[in-house]
C-alpha cells in the first residue's frame, strides 16, 4: 500500500509539471501572437541607432520628406515597424526573378507575324 501512494504522488507531481510548462507555452505564444501592446516610437537619437546612419543623413530625409515619421514641436518620432517597411521598399530582384517575369512576360504577348 506504501508502495501506491508514493506512485500515485509521483504521477501527481508529473502531471503538475507537464500543465505548468503547458500554462508558459501557452502564454508565451500569446504574448508573441498579438497580444502585446505596439511598440514605443523611436525618438531621433534612437533612430539613428537603429538605422545606423548619420545625424545629416536623417535630417535630410525628415526635410524632404523621404522618410516616414512623426513631428510632435520640435521633436521627431519614427515607427520601428513603419522604418523597416521603409527600408524594404526597393528590393532588389535576384536573376532567377527577372528571368521568371521575362519569361512569362514573353509568353503573354501575343505573336504578331
């Protein structure tokens, strides 16, 4: 009988284990999922940093309006996710892609003979 109850607390501790780490999984991909609250704006100095790019660089892309962000007075805010969209803008076709749209390109037109 000694024998039962201590494999009974065995399996009770498992299971109790096992539904603890489910529980962190579980919030762990609802945080990640949506869950979390949008970033902060970056402030100028921290855009720089993220950016890596010069003082002059950012100004004159704030200036001419190149560049997406915020102005609150005198203060300029930036977006992280609007900057990396910003920053993936003008991809750069690989080989295979522009022989892929050549190709089908070519074979829409109509022959004219």
């Amino acid at each position: 009988m000694d024998l039962k109850f201590s494999l009974d607390e065995a399996i009770r501790a498992i299971v109790k284990e096992e539904n603890t780490l489910l529980l962190n999984k579980i919030k762990d991909l609802l945080n990640s999922a949506g869950g979390a609250m949008p970033s902060k704006p970056l402030s100028f100095n921290e855009t720089l940093e993220y950016l890596s790019v010069s003082k002059s660089f950012l100004y004159k892309k704030t200036s001419s309006a190149q560049i997406p962000h915020s102005k609150r007075g005198k203060r300029l805010f930036f977006e992280k996710s609007v900057l990396d969209s910003w920053l993936l803008e003008n991809k750069v076709r690989t080989v295979s892609e522009i022989k892929d749209l050549a190709n089908t390109f070519l074979s829409s037109k109509k022959r004219c003979v």
